[in-house]
C-alpha cells in the first residue's frame, strides 16, 4: 500500500443498487476520478481510508451511477450532484454496488462523494466507480487546500440532531455542516479533516491522566486514524494553510493541563507540520473552554524557530443553548455557522485571500 492523495468533491448516494449490467466499471485510482484525502492505494486500483470528509469527483455522460464499496462497519455518505445535494447513502459489509443517482436528465453531470461520519464508524475500500455512459474530463480543481485538525466539533458530530438530549447516533453526524468544512466553502478551497472526535493534544475526553498515551499530536502522522500503521506520506499533499480547534477535550476535567505538557504535546504536532509541510501557515483556534492555552500558545510563539504560527480565541458567546445545539449537547448548523463566521476573517488575513461578500453555508 501507499499513501494516496487527489482533489475533491462531492457526491450523493440513493440506497443500494444489486444490479449494474448497464454500468461500466472505471476503477477508483482513474484519472478521470479526484479523491481528496488520506487513502492507501492497493495492487487492484483500489482505495482504503477512514478520515471523515474524504471525498471524491467525477464527471460522466449520463443519467445513473453508482460505487462499488466495501466497508469494516457501516458510514454514511453525503452525495451532491451538479453542486445540489441529493441525499445521504449507507456502505457497509462485503464489496457491493451502491447506486448514488439515477433518473437524471441525459448530458453531463459533476457527482460529488463525501465521507460524512469519522473513522470509528469503519473503513471505507472503494474500487471504482459505475456509470452509464463515458466518464469526462473533470472540471478545474479548486487550487486551494486548508488542513483541519480537530476533534468532534470538525466532525460534524450531531450536527444533524434536533435537540441537545438526544443521544449520539452516526446518522445525524456529518461534517459537511460543520464549521470546517463551511470555512473552506466561504473561500472555494478544498479541506483535508485530521480530526476525531473526544481527542485532545495533550489530553483526550474525561482521561485522569494530564498527557493521554494517544491524541491528535500521533493521529497526525497516520494514514488511517484508526490504526498506528501505514505512516502517511506527507509528500502527497501540503496545503496552503493548517487549522487547529483541540482544547475543548484537554479541559473536559477540572485539571487543566499545565503550560509544559501542552508546549510539550503541541510542540510535537507544530514539529511534524513544520518538517513535512515547511512554512505553511499554522492557525490555532483555542476554544472557549480552554483560555489557558491562549497564554501557552503565545509564549510559545516566542520560542526560537517558531514562525508563521497565529492563534485566536473562540470565545464565548458565540452560540446559544436555545438553537444552536444538536445531538449530544454539540453545535448544530446555526452553532456551526456561527464558528466559521468568527474564523473566516482571521483565515482572510493570513492568507491574503479575498473575504467574500456572501451568506455563509
């Protein structure tokens, strides 16, 4: 296997489809498909990966088409066709074909693929891709990348909940509405999400210990969130900017952790992002729960070698209890919104590019 990486989009799935006499196959490492993401490639041309939001894009002439997938577990995938979402679908269990849409009007059509629940959900093979007629040539890819690294909030966990009591299902996740991915809409970049839900960068959710064994500062270094091994290639990707929300899971407990194990764990993960992805700029968004890091991260600044790296603070106030929660207490689309709004001119600033004047969606 080894470390796979091309430009997304996204993609709708209807329910499964048994039948693809009339489909032709184009496996999922063609040229005429873009994946975007942490994958490993196999021998057969197929793709293996577990980061939610990876997805992947396509262009065809036709009316119907569908993925052959597999899956460890059960995920749930958004599919946009056109750029207009068409829905959610399942993959699960023993390669199958899975229809993402059918019934569209004959002539050409740009699908979408998103994976919208996180890697302890399972992980995804995915061999190729089914259509009824030609793949074409795939439009012009959005030639900027953001990196996201976070825990549930980038998730999208709950997001789809109607009340903050409900409990946490894998149906009502989906990152496509959370804050990351609403940023990188705003500017019409792409987004790679590093991120797992309950992790930290020193300490993961409700650990005794003040430094967990394993957070995002390891997860980082992985192609599968899941598993220690294979080590990403970093040489696959490098974005243009790097984003970081973790703090809100270090500081679940009353014992927040001290300023030497934070710039310790931290200066592992700025130490990683620094040798791979050289001086790409580094935003770290503290959240409103951990104001301590705020102090740490600006000392830490003052350290020698240590450049390009900005920090912000999420501070409170920015969403409500009344309507912006979804399932599990976490924010829905409106609290979501909410947070992307307070980053995006600070994104603006760092990168030089141009704020647009539009709703934010």
């Amino acid at each position: 296997m080894k470390g796979w990486f091309v430009a997304m989009t996204m993609l709708f799935v209807a329910g499964g489809c048994t039948s693809g006499q009339e489909l032709r196959f184009h496996k999922a490492t063609d040229d005429a498909i873009r994946f975007t993401g942490r994958a490993a490639e196999h021998d057969d041309g197929s793709l293996s990966f577990d980061w939610s939001g990876c997805h992947f894009t396509f262009r065809f002439e036709g009316s119907r088409c569908a993925m052959r997938v597999a899956d460890t577990k059960r995920n749930y995938y958004n599919v946009f066709v056109d750029g207009q979402p068409c829905g959610k679908v399942a993959v699960e269990g023993e390669p199958s074909s899975v229809e993402l849409v059918s019934g569209l009007e004959k002539g050409p059509h740009t699908v979408l693929v998103q994976k919208r629940t996180e890697a302890e959900q399972g992980r995804t093979t995915l061999y190729g891709i089914e259509t009824d007629g030609p793949l074409l040539a795939l439009p012009p890819a959005s030639g900027r990348l953001i990196e996201f690294i976070g825990d549930s909030h980038t998730c999208g966990y709950g997001t789809e909940g109607k009340a903050p009591t409900e409990p946490f299902s894998p149906e009502t996740e989906n990152c496509d509405l959370a804050w990351a991915c609403i940023l990188a809409r705003h500017f019409d970049a792409d987004y790679v999400l590093t991120a797992h839900s309950g992790q930290g960068v020193v300490r993961n959710w409700a650990d005794t210990k003040e430094t967990s064994d394993l957070t995002m500062r390891q997860r980082i270094s992985r192609t599968f969130d899941m598993e220690e091994s294979p080590a990403w290639n970093f040489t696959a990707y490098v974005p243009d900017l790097v984003v970081i929300k973790l703090g809100t899971n270090d500081c679940s407990t009353d014992i927040v952790p001290s300023e030497e194990a934070f710039c310790e764990a931290f200066g592992q993960m700025y130490g990683v992002l620094r040798e791979k992805y050289g001086k790409v700029p580094v935003l770290y968004v503290v959240p409103e729960v951990a104001p301590a890091f705020y102090g740490y991260l600006q000392r830490f600044k003052e350290r020698p070698g240590v450049e390009n790296l900005h920090c912000i603070m999420h501070f409170g106030g920015i969403t409500n209890w009344a309507g912006d929660l979804g399932a599990g207490y976490h924010p829905n689309l409106l609290g979501q919104r909410k947070m992307a709004a307070a980053i995006i001119p600070y994104v603006a600033t760092i990168t030089g590019w141009e704020m647009p004047m539009r709703i934010i969606r």
